[in-house]
C-alpha cells in the first residue's frame, strides 16, 4: 500500500476539495411561521387567540394550502394571504351541523 496513511489521505483530499457555498435562502416573509387551522371549529378558534399578534407567525384558513396548490406560487401578504387570513370573527359551525351537511 504504501507510507500513506488512511487518515492522511483523506485530510489531503479534503483540503484541496472546494465545497460550493450554498446559494442564499429566501425567508418565508422574514420567517413567519404559518399556522394552518380550521377557523370554523372551535379548535381553530383556539389556535387563533392562541397565536394571534404573536410575532413571527401568522393564523391562516387550511384553505390557504389549496390556494397556494391552486396558483402554483406560494400566496404572501403580496397577494393578501389569498384572503385566508384568520380574523377570528368566522362563524362556528358545531359538529352536529356539521354532521347535517355531510
């Protein structure tokens, strides 16, 4: 084999290797995190009050997934959230009803 060592092979080709710097990331609106909810269960609801004005994320309709899906670009606060921004004023709709129209 030769005088070579493994470990003094493996530190000569690493040194003269070059690693490529990765290209830079765009932030997600500065990194906000989205969370998803339904807002017309109560569950949703509670996630909403829960992070509402908390900062860095922000409380969208599940909905906005689909939007997204549906304009094959990921919906900002450029194209208004895909108006599925969480106000916390939509109307509860109980299991029961629910129920009904299924």
């Amino acid at each position: 084999m030769g005088a070579w060592s493994h470990r003094a092979i493996a530190a000569s080709h690493i040194s003269s290797v070059r690693f490529p710097r990765p290209p830079p990331t765009p932030t997600f609106e500065r990194w906000l995190t989205p969370i998803t909810v339904d807002p017309h269960r109560e569950s949703g609801q509670n996630l909403y009050r829960q992070y509402a004005g908390k900062k860095g994320k922000i409380v969208l309709n599940v909905q906005w997934v689909h939007e997204c899906v549906k304009a094959g670009a990921l919906q900002t606060y450029h194209t208004n959230w895909a108006e599925c921004k969480v106000t916390g004023t939509e109307t509860l709709v109980t299991e029961k009803a629910r129920g009904a129209c299924d």
